[in-house]
C-alpha cells in the first residue's frame, strides 16, 4: 500500500484548489493503470500529507471512484457537498478566465495525456476531434454534473 502511495505522489499531480480557510484540496492525478472514468481528487485537508480523507469524483456524472491508498473515503455530508459546487463554480487562480471545474477538466488533459496543451485551443474545441475515441479525455464542452446528488 505504501508502494502505491509513493507512486501516485511521485507522479503527476496538478493542484486545482486550495484553501486553508476551508482546510480543502481539488486535485487531479490521473492514473495510467486506471483509464477511462476521468475524475478528481477532493480531498479534507488543504496539504495532500495531511488529509485523511479522500473522494475521487468522477467527471461525467455525480459519482465516486473506490481507490485504496490509506485515506479513508470522504463521505460527503450536503454542506460539503454545496462547498465542493460553490467552488468549482468559481473564477481559477491559475486560470484567470476560466472557472476551477474548467482548471480541473484542463488540467486533467494535460496531466492524463501527458503534453502541455494550449488552454485557449482546448476550450475552443481543437483537441475534441483529435482525442474523441479515448475514455480518458474530457471534451472541452462537457459541463458541470450536479455533485450535490453524489449518493454514498
């Protein structure tokens, strides 16, 4: 397990959010032994070493990826559920145009297909046609699931 822990740090990792306000992280880290299900990490600490807890939630719709790496499963209650929402509707620090549920998608491209894309070009649809066929890509267009409906 610690393997496997070592591993997912030692790879890839984009910061999408951070607060230590609300102690939060968003995070994506995409898993090539994993393809398909896209998603990001949500996780109750604003430090990766320190959270305990961890959801993976899936991009497409308001569900959640098991995946055993120590941290026990965020079970979301509403209110975490209603902050998650709210955060990912707002404007990304990073991304100054773009909202951070738009920083995730992006981030998670650039990440998962391992190639710095153009921001620009991605929201503009270029790369939808080229990466159409593969489970791992997340179109430019794909809006926003209701994450307040995410069941455990």
């Amino acid at each position: 397990m610690l393997k496997i822990f070592i591993e997912e740090l030692l790879g890839e990792i984009a910061t999408v959010y951070k607060s230590r306000e609300y102690s939060i992280l968003i995070a994506v880290t995409p898993d090539s032994s994993r393809a398909g299900n896209p998603y990001f990490k949500f996780l109750n600490n604003s430090n990766y070493l320190n959270a305990d807890k961890i959801i993976r939630i899936l991009f497409h719709k308001p569900n959640y990826v098991i995946h055993k790496d120590g941290k026990e499963l965020w079970e979301l209650n509403n209110k975490d559920k209603k902050l998650l929402m709210q955060i990912l509707k707002q404007r990304s620090k990073k991304y100054k145009e773009y909202t951070n549920w738009d920083a995730a998608k992006f981030d998670w491209n650039c990440e998962y297909l391992e190639e710095m894309l153009d921001i620009e070009d991605y929201f503009n649809g270029a790369y939808d046609e080229e990466y159409k066929h593969d489970a791992g890509y997340i179109k430019s267009d794909l809006e926003m699931p209701d994450y307040t409906k995410i069941q455990f």
